[in-house]
DNA sequence: ACGTAGCGTCTACACCGTAGACACGTTGAG
DNA sequence: CTCAACGTGTCTACGGTGTAGACGCTACGT
C-alpha cells in the first residue's frame, strides 16, 4: 500500500532489514521466481545495483529471505513437558510453511548449499534450542543431535507433504482429480484410483502432523528400553535395533 | 532405421527419453543451475529450440529429469514381511538420492507445482505400489494413505537431512567447522559448540534412516494398542512383529 | 510422384545477474 | 571552514537465459 507500483519518490534510507522484507513480500506474493533484482529494486523504487551493498548475491538474497522466516520460530526450554514443547513447536513451524508457502523451498533446500557451520545465524538458533529442550529433558547431547535430526526431518516432510496437498482453488479441485485419476490406467492404479474420495476429502494439516508426532514419540518411548530414559515413566515391550 | 553413414557429428534423432537422459547427465555432473536449454541444446549437438518438442517447458524438463530418477525405485508387493519391504525401500530410495544429490530438490520440491493427480505417472507410481503394499499389509486404504504420508515425509526429511551433512571436501571439514562455530557467541550456542567432536565426527546416513524407521515403525506398533489393530487381522496378514 | 506432417533451425525479443566506473551526500579530522 | 575519505546509490554494459514464431528440410503414407 501507500503509492503506486513504479515512480514513487519515497525513499527511505536502505537497510538489509528493509530490503530482506520487502523481498519476502514479493516471495509470499509472487513466488520464487518473481524474486529478482530487478524487480526488487523496483519495489524499492531504487536501482537494482543498489541491491548490492545488502546482500552480495541473488542467493544470499534467498538465503536471507529463508533465515528471516526461520527466525520468528522460538523454541523455549523452560517447561517441564518437553513433549508438549515439541509439539508446540512442530505446530508454530507448520504455520510458518503456511504463512509463507513460496519460501518453504527455500527452507529446506538452501541448507544443502552451506555447510552447516557456515549457516545464517538465525537458522542455527532453532538447532540450539532444540538441543537444550532435549538436553534438559535428560537425553544424552550426542543422541539429542540424532533425535533432533529425526524431528526436523519428520517436520520437513510433513511441511513439504501437506503444501503439496493444498489446492490454490478448491472448487477445480473435483473435476481436476477426476479429470487426472481418469488418466491413469485402472489395471496399474487401482489402489490410487479407489482413495479418490479420501483424497477429494480434503487434508486435516494439524491432525495429520500430530499423527506423524504421535509415532515419533511413541517410537522413541518404544525405543527407551535399551537406551537410557529421559523424563517419561512408562515402559513396555522391548525390540531390538537393526543394524 | 535411422542408421545412416557416419558422418563427423553423430546425430541420431532426437526422442523424450534420450533428452531427459541427457539432461539428467548435466544435473548430476555440473547442477541444476546448469540445466539451461542452451547447454543442453549443445550437449546434444542440436539447437536449443528442438528441446521444445520434447518439453514443453525448462519447468517440465525438470519435472521429467524428477520423474527418470524416481522411476527407478521398485517396491514390490509381493514379500510376506512388510516392515522389511518398507525398510528396503527406504534405503533403496536414499541410494537413489545418494547418486543424484543434485535432483534431490526436484524431488522433494516440484510436486508442490503440480496437484497430484497431474503428477507424470513415474511418479505416482511408487505411490500406489506402496499403498498396495500397506494394504496387503491389513491397513484400510485410508490409514495406509495417511502412513504413506508419514513415511514419505520422513523419507524426504531424512534424505534432505543427510545430503546437507556430506561435504564435497572432507579435507577442508575441520577447519570449516571450527571457523564456523567460533563465529558463534559462545553464551547463546553452548550446545551446539559442545557438539563440535560429534558434528566432525562424519554422519552415517544409513544407520540414522534405520533410526528413524525404527521410531516410526515402533510408533506405530505402540498406536495399534489402542486403535484398531491393523496389522494381524487380514488374510495376507504380517503380524507387527519385529525381528 | 507428391503432398504432408513432424523435426530441427534460425532469428528475435524481453529479461536476467552482475562487474566496474562514477556521482553524490555525509562525516570526521585538521 | 576545508577537505579528504567513505558509504550509498546510479549508470552503463556484457554475456547469458527462456521462448515465440516463421521457416526449411526430410521422411513417409498413399
């Protein structure tokens, strides 16, 4: 809002913040692909050159659109109930992916351009304090690493499969399914075909996450027997690790 | 037909497969930025606009190169043990991102373009093997949907999760490491400094996926003792059991 | 033999990232 | 107050990109 698209004579001072913003606003508005220099500086009512001073490249311009998404997820270590605390997190992370659905790529795809020593600060701070929420629950730090790796994996698919579920218009929705599972031979897709309705049913995001919760926590209980337990007290039957 | 003399430039005719295998070629030797109408024009001694017979798109070329490489992987119905099949698919699945690292964002990333039932057919493929799989299993079709979700999810995140811990230069690891964690404050990333040893340790990827496939299977064992039990019930029945 | 349909090419255009020189306003030292 | 240095934004220019559209050519069905 406040002007115009183009030749508006505003111009405040630049600032990595300002320019960092107002290219997630194009991100969240347009997509990946509308994010350019050009564009950007247009935005900006500024020369795309200008871009430069504030992030050396398109990429770090990526990579600091990624970590101001990042940022805004805050895990606390202070409550007793870490579980809770995990799923409360995984909640706040899945509404971050829908906020800012053209950035998810970003968010899980980057990473593998930098090693992770070299990463954004804010992209580290998540890790952190998810170490010390694992840490204080009584984990090991070495096995709150692997564990913190299962539950940002787990996060990442889950984020990346229920995106891929929404549907920009709902209405098409019907008549595209069917138009696409006609397409597919019902001799070699009859599993698929007969799921129609539940697909057509639409995705229950929170519920679903909480299902894939349910199995990690409950793996991980499972698991416990021959590991040293944290805070939980239950126990039960005891498998055996493979491998 | 087609086998003409040999002149000095062999050009065989150009065909969808022998594209996209080229084009595979460029991503896995020089990355997806590589991937350019131009290059690929050249590397197949043709001009860049005869790619568009082929591929609508540089968009689709990349969803074909996606497709190839998911193509691959097999899972078959037909093994009594379904928790083995799942594992096995599994890692054949992280062998295949292993070998195309570059393709791994296609993977995880493009479906988001495409609502499913548009998704090219190599695919869905796996999608419907692996519901048959669940529900030979004893699941109903939508519990077997729903885990598929989980698993693929978990799948992804894994892989995602691996490929950012292998370093192209395991030489230069340390002294990248220790750079990159004295960058950081000490008082607000103890955990993470403290990790150093375990994060220069290296990553063995196949046995952290057997970690989470051991949560998730766990998981679901311990969910069957209070909802509907699944896995003995059926005909073709594969009790939960581990070995 | 001849149309014809498809394959490949050529040209052209709008757009892209970014290197390098430069103009300008601000600031701090003398 | 002067002036040099510096940070900020601009301008120009270059090589590369995706792709629309018209066109030639070659192979083939008839």
């Amino acid at each position: 809002m406040t002007d115009g698209p183009e030749g508006a004579p505003r111009r405040p001072r630049l600032s990595r913040e300002l320019v960092l913003h107002a290219a997630l606003r194009l991100v969240d508005e347009q997509g990946l692909e509308a994010l350019t220099m050009r564009r950007l500086g247009q935005e900006l009512g500024r020369d795309p050159m200008a871009l430069y001073r504030y992030a050396t490249n398109r990429a770090a311009l990526l990579d600091g659109v990624a970590e101001l998404v990042l940022a805004q997820l805050v895990i606390s270590a202070d409550t007793p109930d870490w579980q809770e605390q995990l799923r409360r997190a995984a909640h706040q992370f899945r509404q971050l992916a829908l906020a800012h659905p053209n950035v998810v790529p970003l968010i899980v795809t980057r990473p593998l351009a930098t090693p992770l020593a070299l990463r954004p600060i804010g992209t580290l701070r998540p890790l952190e304090q998810m170490l010390e929420l694992l840490i204080a629950a009584g984990y090991p730090p070495v096995r709150a690493l692997h564990l913190y790796r299962s539950y940002w994996g787990l996060l990442h698919g889950h984020v990346l499969n229920e995106l891929q579920e929404v549907v920009v218009d709902p209405e098409a929705t019907d008549a595209l399914l069917r138009l696409g599972l006609d397409r597919l031979p019902p001799e070699e897709f009859p599993r698929l075909r007969g799921l129609a309705k539940a697909l057509l049913a639409g995705y229950d995001g929170a519920a679903a996450l909480d299902e894939s919760l349910d199995l990690l926590l409950n793996g991980l209980q499972a698991v416990e027997q021959q590991a040293p337990a944290p805070g939980s007290r239950r126990r039960r039957a005891a498998p055996p690790a493979r491998r």
